[in-house]
C-alpha cells in the first residue's frame, strides 16, 4: 500500500472516530431528553 493512500486511510479513520465521538457525547447530553418524548409519544398513540 502506498504511503499517501494510508494516511489518507488514517485521515478518515480519525476523522470518523472524532464524529462518532462528538454523536455520542450530544446523544449522552440529549438523551434524557429524546427518552421523555419517546415516552410521551408512545402514551399519547
């Protein structure tokens, strides 16, 4: 495998891990939230 083609793989691979890492952070501030609508939803149908 080439250099430059690694560490563009290397430059995805962080930056998929960086995203994921934000998603889940957002989702952990969020999800008592997205829980309470959930619940109110599904009493409400």
């Amino acid at each position: 495998m080439p250099a430059g083609q690694r560490r563009f793989m290397f430059v995805v691979v962080c930056a998929r891990w960086r995203w994921l890492d934000r998603v889940f952070k957002m989702e952990k501030k969020n999800g008592a939230k997205l829980r309470l609508l959930k619940t109110s939803n599904h009493s409400n149908s």
